[in-house]
C-alpha cells in the first residue's frame, strides 16, 4: 500500500498525476513514482524515487510526456523504503508496469517457481510478482493476462496495470483495498482514494471486491475477475476539492479539530426528533420490533474507531439498556468467536475500508449475523456490505490522526443508543435531557477551542517527558486510551493508558516525578474515587494534569471543561487532549500529519 492514482485521456498526465499523489500524501508513505505512455510513444517511461512526491517531482525529466499513465506512493511492507522498491513495477522488457496496495500472501512461493523459470527479479517487493505473471501470461488481450495473473494470488490487492501493447488502456481490480473510478469528459481517472479524484472530477464508481475494470478514454466497463461483466452506476461524490486545503491553518490536524464543531452540527442535522424525544436513523435498515429483539451489541474497530466503539459501548449500556461491549476486530475475527443470532454487530472505521474490520464483516455475514456500518464515507466497502448503518459526516479527515472523526463517531454512537433506547425503556423525559445535551455540543466544543493558547502552554511543561500515563474510571478509561494513542501517534513520546482503578494493581510501581499521570476527572457518580486516585498519585510524588469540570486540588494542572449530560461527558473531554497531543508533538518539532511509520487508511493486515 498507499497511494494509487490512474490517467487515460487528451491532458498531459504527468502533472496530473504528481497533483494527484500530492492529495494522497496525507495517508503517509515512504517513495513515490510513476508510469507514463501515449499511443503514439508506443513504450513505457518510468521514473521513481525514495522519498516524499517532490523527490520523485525533482526527477521527471523535460521531455516526461504522455496521455496515459499510472502513478503510487509506496508504504513499505515487502522491502525497506529504496528508488528500487518503490512503485510502479515494470518487467524486464519495460512492457508491463504495476502499481499494487495490499500483500500477496503467497509472494514468496510464487517468487520461488519463477526465479526456477529464470526470472530474475529488481526488488524485494511481493507487488513485482505481479508484474512478472502478467508479463508472462500467453492470453491475447490484457484483461485475460491480469485474469491468469490474479488466478495465482493471494492476499489482498488494488491494482492498475499498464501494458505497452495495449496503451489505449488501464486495467485495474480490486480485492480487499480500494480502487475508485472517476468518470470525466473524454478522460478516465482511477484511484485508491476519492481525495485523489475530485478536482477532476465527482462522478465516481466503486468496484467490489472480485471486480475489475478497463478504462480507456472515453468508455469504461466493469467485470468480475471470472470475466463476467457488472453494472456499474456512477454516484456524485458530496465533498468537494476545497475539503481538503488545509483553509489557512499551518497542518490539517489543527484544521480538522478545529472543524469539530460545525462536524458535530452535521452528524446532528436533520436526525433530532423533538415530537417523540429521539432520532431518526432511516439508514439503519431495522424497525422497532427487530430492536426489540436484539440481546446484545458487539461493536468492532481498530485504533481511534476501537476506543470510539468503548464509548458507544457504554452509551448504548447506558440509554438502550443492552448487553453492548467493544473489541478490536483484528483480534475478533481470528478467535472462532461465537456468532449468536441474537447480536447485533456494529463495525467502526473512519474510511470504510480497514481491511481488518472489513474481514470481520464478511465473516459476519458468512455466518448470517446483521452488521451495521458506522463510518464517514459514503459508498465505502464496510457501508457497501453491512446491512444498514449511520454516517457520522465529519467531512474529509486528510491527517493521519483521526480527531474530528473520532468526535463525530462517538455522537453517532449516541444517536444510536438513544433511538434503541426510545425503542425500548428510555423514558421521554430522559430521551429529552440526552437530546438537549446533544444539542449543546458544538457550543461547548467551540468553547473548549478557545482554550487552546492555555493548553499549549500546558503541552511545553509536558514536552520533556519520556513516558506518561492516562488514567479514567468507566466513561473516562475509553477517553484515556484515546488520548495516549494521539500522544503516542504524533509526539512519539511512550505513553500508557489505565482503568483508575488499577492503579493499585501494578501501575502505581511506575509513579514518580518524571512520570506525568492525565487523569480524566468527569463530575459524576465516581468523582471522589477519582480524586481518591489522585491522592495516590500525589502522595508517590507523580505530577498530575487533570481535564475535569472544576479545578482540582491534588492536580498540579486543571484543563477545566464545561459539563455536559454525563453520558456525553467524555465527547468533550477527548477534544483537549487532542490539542495537548498536537501541541506538545509541535514543540518536539513532529511531522504532525505525517507521523513516521504510520498510514491513514489501513488496508492491510
């Protein structure tokens, strides 16, 4: 994986395809390159190197001229970052070129018998294997030798393949990670991320898993790998090019949590039912009495959509009064789990895409479970297959780092607990209170926002430190594992996140002066055990920040937040720590969007 972008049609495409691979920068890689042809050059040109896209932009020769052409930013997997490991990938007659996101499973084997048959190979990448089966293939027409070559594969895999033979055309597919057509005037576009695709163009097709296209100028058609053609209808894309400027703030991180406000304000509108105290999910494909008979709630995500699932856990527990808990899909889907008819299953991602959760969905549906999606994009893979879902429209998140969309998730959690509660035992009165809590929201967030100069100064007491800790009890522990994930992500500092309650169970070994603890101290039921864990703090001499409603004694610092519904407590309190992670990585001089060794959107396992 990363970064896919395609050309065929009358403009220069090499300009076209260094704009496009700079729109997918946000999803972080380590080389870049590219492909290009026309049918009147009759040969492939490539050039490639380690490095970001103005590395390879600095290597493309004057004369780099075509009207076809392919282009990757590569995040390493098979082979370290290098100008030879990078994509695309050409055969050793410079006939066929490949760009690949996603592993073959089976590359070492299918390295073996072809080095046996005399290959010779440039790379270490397992995307190369590709290469070589399509180059070798008998098959008269392109399809069929990208068909023969996808036969012998496993794994996952969104590919684009150029052939110098063919170069009236591009031929891609799709099993396990994206490929997004863009439909124009006289010109097709394809990529792995709609980011790359919309400044040209907000007509796009999504293939299925199993599913290929060609693209040639002016037509398109679409098929199964087994050659058997689909119907294909293109959909307008609702975000446009300007979503992802960065609108005047120095990283897109600082402008996303500063959007989380007018986010919120989205994932709200329209959805509030004043007249019956509740929300309408029309997306959800279920009616009051299949809630009804619904036992229990297993939510699965990775990361960021992890946590996010914990919270909306506990609010689902909370209003709907139903068995609901949260695990991290990578792990579910290799334990053999138990799938009860009676659970419903809810996937989380951001993208739509995590290839892990994506696997537990299908999985799901193989054993006859009902899925519901929550994810941001419409007409992803996770939307596609699930059997209802809810948009959380935070709108495009180009940093690596989710905030808004972690925000925007967790609110949607609650619109669903509170219509399954409504559904079931959660009175008027409390349906009310949720909903004008609700509604207070992106009111609070601004204010919260306005505290950002305070945080900052925060963050640089905090820069120095080489490991902290994250605690909260109940509603606050999902917050604290949010917050060190963003710390860990951007600032790199070591950070842990714990239950308050165990600290007395091991942590408490840890405490001392060059070990800051966050705490996560909500005005609640369990307020005086939280504050009975700062004083366990205190008293091993740890250094204490607390993001509470009201100052606190024990705490050397108090990010104060306004109190909401305690149910929606912990949506405002991740939204300071977010400033305090990006705050302290910018004094430590991080590629805050860019955070080392990490992708937006992973589509591998």
């Amino acid at each position: 994986m990363c970064g896919i972008v395609g050309y065929i049609g009358r403009r220069d495409v090499a300009p076209l395809l260094l704009e496009g691979l700079q729109r997918l920068e946000y999803r972080g890689y380590d080389s870049a390159g590219m492909v290009v042809t026309s049918p009147k050059a009759g040969g492939l040109k490539m050039v490639k190197a380690k490095g970001r896209v103005r590395d390879l932009e600095a290597r493309v020769p004057k004369r780099f001229t075509g009207t076809t052409g392919i282009a990757h930013t590569r995040w390493a997997t098979h082979g370290a970052p290098s100008d030879v490991n990078s994509h695309p990938h050409l055969d050793p007659e410079n006939k066929v070129a490949v760009v690949h996101n996603g592993i073959v499973d089976n590359a070492q084997e299918l390295r073996a018998k072809l080095e046996a048959d005399g290959v010779v190979f440039a790379s270490e990448t397992d995307t190369e294997v590709i290469t070589h089966l399509i180059a070798r293939s008998q098959a008269a027409t392109l399809e069929e030798k990208v068909r023969e070559a996808l036969k012998l594969i496993e794994g996952t895999y969104g590919i684009a393949v150029m052939h110098a033979d063919f170069n009236d055309r591009i031929v891609v597919a799709r099993n396990g990670s994206p490929v997004i057509l863009g439909i124009g005037e006289k010109e097709m576009l394809v990529a792995s991320d709609v980011a790359a695709l919309i400044a040209h163009t907000r007509q796009v097709v999504t293939l299925d898993d199993g599913e290929m296209a060609t693209l040639k100028a002016d037509d398109f058609r679409t098929y199964t790998t087994s050659g058997t053609s689909t119907t294909a209808t293109p959909e307008t894309v609702e975000w446009e090019a300007a979503s992802y400027d960065m609108g005047g703030h120095d990283t897109y991180m600082h402008k996303e949590i500063s959007e989380q406000a007018d986010a919120v304000d989205r994932v709200l509108r329209g959805r509030i039912d004043d007249r019956f105290s509740t929300v309408h999910l029309g997306g959800l494909n279920l009616d009051a009495r299949e809630a009804r008979t619904i036992r229990r709630i297993k939510i699965l995500g990775c990361g960021t959509s992890y946590h996010a699932g914990l919270i909306g856990a506990g609010l689902i527990e909370s209003l709907a009064r139903i068995p609901a808990d949260a695990e991290p899909a990578s792990e579910f889907r290799y334990r053999n789990p138990v799938v009860d008819p009676d659970t419903l299953y809810v996937a989380v991602s951001q993208s739509g895409e995590t290839y892990d959760v994506l696997a537990a969905v299908q999985e799901l549906k193989r054993k006859g479970a009902r899925v519901l999606g929550v994810v941001n994009v419409v007409g992803s893979a996770i939307a596609r297959e699930a059997d209802g879902g809810v948009y959380v429209h935070a709108g495009p998140e180009v940093c690596v780092v989710s905030t808004k969309c972690f925000t925007n998730t967790v609110v949607a959690f609650a619109l669903l607990a509170l219509h399954l509660g409504r559904i079931r035992d959660l009175s008027v009165t409390d349906g009310k209170r949720i909903i004008e809590g609700l509604r207070r929201l992106p009111e609070q967030i601004g204010q919260i926002l306005e505290t950002e100069d305070e945080i900052k100064k925060l963050a640089a007491e905090y820069a120095d430190a080489k490991s902290m800790m994250f605690i909260g009890r109940v509603r606050g522990y999902p917050v604290a594992l949010e917050a060190s994930l963003k710390l860990k992500e951007i600032s790199y500092i070591h950070a842990e996140a714990y239950p308050a309650s165990e600290l007395k169970h091991g942590p408490l070994a840890l405490i001392e002066p060059a070990l800051p603890t966050v705490a996560i101290v909500p005005d609640d039921d369990l307020l005086e055990k939280n504050r009975a864990a700062l004083e366990e703090i205190k008293a091993r001499s740890g250094r204490i920040l607390a993001v509470a409603h009201q100052v606190q004694e024990k705490a050397d610092h108090t990010i104060v937040v306004p109190k909401n519904e305690d149910e929606l407590d912990p949506i405002l309190m991740g939204i300071p720590l977010q400033l305090l992670a990006y705050h302290t990585a910018l004094a430590l001089g991080r590629d805050i969007d860019k955070p080392r060794n990490l992708a937006k959107s992973v589509t591998v396992e």
